[in-house]
C-alpha cells in the first residue's frame, strides 16, 4: 500500500523528471529532428528508445549502481563514447547547416522503426548523466525501495519520457510547422549542432578534468 508521503514523492520524483527530460539536450534533438525531417511516427520510434535508455539508466541506480561502484572505468568510457557521438551528431548537423541540404524528403534511415528506436536508445544509453540524476533522486526521495515501488518509478520513467515526447511531436507534426522550420532550418540546426556539441563537451569535461 502507498503512503501519503510515499505517493507525494512519487509525484515529487515525476514532476523532476519531466523538468529534466523538457530541459533540451541530445535526446531533444535526435526526436525534434525526426518529427521535422521525416514524421511523427518515426520521432516517436526514437523516444520510445530514449525511454529505454532512460528506464536502464534508472533500473542501474535502484540496483545501487553496483557495478559502475565496482568499476567506475566503465562510466567513463560509456562517457567517452557518449562525448564522440554527440559530437559526431552535432558536426553533422551543423555540416548540414552549413550546405544548406534540401529537406523536402524524410533524412535516410528515418523511415524505419527499428532503425529509429535503435537511435534513441543509443542516444540515452550514451548520456551517463541520468544515473548520476536518478541516483540523487532516489537516495534522497525514498529509504525503502522494494520491487513494487522500484516498479512504478521505472514505469513513471518511460510514461513522462513519453509523454511529453508525444506532446512535442503532436505540436511539429502540422503543415506551418513543417513549413516554418523549412525557412528556419539553418538557424535551428546550426543550434541543435551547437547544443549537441555542447553536451559532448559537458561530458567530456570531468574526464579532462582528472
């Protein structure tokens, strides 16, 4: 049975999470770019893998990050890798913005659901910074973490994940909107580009930092 203050820390940990999933980072980019260059259907493919990712992420914390405690060599190079494959995206962004490539037709590879999922679950899994976020979260919201309760905060993950993805999808997913960030698309894929390199470098700094 939940609690009153159980169910207040739930809610706690849920409106968090949305705060820090509506905050745009590199998942914000991958799926916003789907939904623009090629359909809703295809961005919500790849929330559906940032979900994923975000829910291990959180499964990894409630498990007490045992193994990443054990062997803190491996958060570092899943930051590493992270740290390069944001700034391969954010290059190829800024590339495009720069040549000025039509959009007219969706970009390769958006077109399949599994491809697209696979992209959003490797954008998430890349980002070690959600164990750090759930790790806090949790330590200092809950004190008796049983399976059922582990459950539902793995469940709140993936639905505000998704939830709010939809919401941003349903709203680009019009004719002006399309039509808008064909005319703007310059300027908001050099940002996009700028915001993913961004991310690289917020990785990449506590390695340099050593």
């Amino acid at each position: 049975m939940i609690t009153a203050s159980t169910a207040a820390a739930l809610a706690t940990f849920a409106l968090l999470w949305w705060a820090q999933v509506a905050v745009p980072g590199p998942n914000f980019v991958r799926i916003t770019n789907a939904a623009l260059l090629g359909s809703r259907r295809a961005a919500m493919s790849t929330a559906a893998g940032v979900a994923t990712g975000n829910a291990m992420w959180c499964v990894i914390a409630l498990s007490g990050a045992a193994i990443f405690q054990q062997h803190p060599e491996l958060r570092q190079i899943i930051a590493c890798v992270g740290a390069a494959y944001f700034t391969w995206l954010g290059a190829k962004m800024l590339h495009r913005a720069v040549t000025r490539r039509p959009t007219t037709t969706p970009a390769p590879g958006l077109a399949s659901g599994n491809r697209t999922f696979l992209q959003g679950l490797i954008s998430a899994s890349l980002n070690p910074q959600s164990l750090v976020y759930f790790t806090a979260a949790i330590v200092s919201g809950f004190h008796d973490l049983r399976l059922g309760l582990s459950i539902v905060l793995v469940l709140i993950v993936l639905a505000v994940t998704l939830v709010w993805y939809e919401v941003i999808t349903r709203l680009l997913d019009n004719v002006p909107a399309r039509d808008a960030f064909k005319r703007a698309r310059p300027v908001i894929e050099t940002v996009f580009g700028v915001m993913l390199l961004a991310g690289a470098v917020k990785l990449a700094l506590p390695l340099l930092a050593r």
